[in-house]
C-alpha cells in the first residue's frame, strides 16, 4: 500500500492505472470534468492516456458517475461523448460519493474526482493498493461490482435527460412527506401498530412497506393521515419508504 499526499502524485497513478489497463478499467467519479483544452498538462495527460487506453482492442472502459443533479446535470455525456462506445460505458449511480480507480492489477481510492478544478486547487489524498495485496484488490472488485448493479447504464444524452426527468417526478411525488421515528408495537393483519418518539400509539399500513420487526425502533419518511375510529381519530403513516432500523 501506497500513501499519495499530492494532486500530481494522484494524476500520475491515475494516468498509469489507465495506460497499464489490459482487460476492464473502472473509473469511479461522482464528478467528471475532461475539456477538450486545458493549460494543465498533467490533465492532459489522463485524457490522453484514456485514448491510449481505448486504442488497444482488448480494453474496455466504465466510467461510473453521480446521475443528473443542480451541479452535474447533462453535462458529464458531453464531457464524455468522445470516449463513450461499444468499449467504454458510462454508469450512473445515485448517491455515488467515492473515487476509485481500478485496472483489475492496481487500485486508487482517492478524495480526487476526475474535475479539473479538483486537481489544481484542492487538497487531496491517496492510498494505492497494489497487486500483492490479492485480498485488498478483491475487495475493491466486488465495491465496483456492487456499484454497477446499483447505477443505471447510460447509453446517449436522452436517456440522461429521461434520468433527470425521472428524478424530478421523484422529487416532485415525495412533497408532503415527513420523516418519523417509531417503534413497532405489535402486527396484525393489515396494520402495524407503532408508537411514535412522543409515545403516542398510531397505526403504520403494512402494504407497500417492508417486514419490519416487533419491538424494534425504525426512522422513515411517511405521509400522514388522520382516520375516523370509532374512539375518535388515529394516525395512520402511508407510503412509506427511506426505512432505516435505528
């Protein structure tokens, strides 16, 4: 293991990751920044390695990335358009916060995004696994694994906007949630019965929520909805999701 305390001791792994790829190269990146002209020759440098890369017949590449936001939106298609093809894919996955860079012998986890900006004005840091560490390097191989099986792949510039519509519909539909904590008393056949953080007991619909457990403490995010019961009115969470066990 290596430890990289400087952005150009970072570009310089990245670029010798991606040059050194014989089969698969993944490039992990929230944020994706490669301009077609920049003053910054290290930079220049993992783009050009990134071609060189994509010239030999066996290589594919997957770059892996965060889907569209305020910040990244349609962007990072553009920034990518003159790699992506039938051997270089893009992925995007929500919630994406990690760097890695993988070429199946060696690894980069880093704070550095593939941004330009990143490289030449923030501070940054790196571990290098490499290939005697066979354990480390299959831990990293399943982390991506898993990260693809979570993104989306992205194959042109209208599905990043259907993506980006999508998440709106999401953002929009969610409106009129809260998020409430709760214990889980007792099931029955259509409902659980729950008591709230204040200690008042309500019930929770068990359609659309997944098995929760008896005498466990929950956080999720719910609409709220009064019912008329025969002792008055009870308070009923529904659509629920973002469960987590406190």
């Amino acid at each position: 293991m290596r430890i990289l305390t400087s952005t150009d001791e970072i570009s310089g792994t990245i670029q010798t990751i991606i040059r050194e790829a014989d089969n698969e190269l993944f490039l992990v990146s929230p944020y994706i920044q490669l301009e077609k002209k920049t003053a910054n020759k290290q930079w220049e440098k993992v783009k050009q390695s990134i071609s060189y890369a994509l010239s030999k017949d066996n290589v594919t590449i997957t770059f892996m990335a965060r889907p569209p936001d305020e910040k990244n939106h349609v962007k990072v298609t553009k920034i990518l358009g003159e790699f992506l093809g039938n051997n270089c894919k893009l992925y995007l996955v929500k919630d994406l916060h990690s760097k890695v860079y993988y070429n199946g012998k060696e690894a980069l986890i880093t704070s550095l995004n593939l941004y330009l900006h990143s490289a030449i004005n923030n501070y940054e840091v790196g571990v290098v696994i490499e290939k005697k560490d066979e354990e480390g390097l299959k831990k990293i191989e399943k982390y991506i694994q898993f990260l693809r099986s979570a993104g989306d792949l992205v194959q042109s510039e209208e599905v990043i906007q259907k993506t980006l519509e999508e998440k709106e519909k999401s953002d929009q539909k969610r409106e009129g949630f809260e998020s409430v904590e709760l214990k889980v008393v007792a099931r029955g056949r259509k409902w659980y019965k729950v008591e709230t953080m204040e200690g008042y007991e309500n019930k929770l619909a068990i359609d659309g929520v997944q098995e929760l457990l008896v005498g466990e403490t929950y956080k999720m995010k719910a609409k709220k909805e009064f019912i008329r019961h025969k002792y008055g009115f009870v308070v009923v969470f529904r659509d629920v999701h973002d469960v987590s066990h406190l």
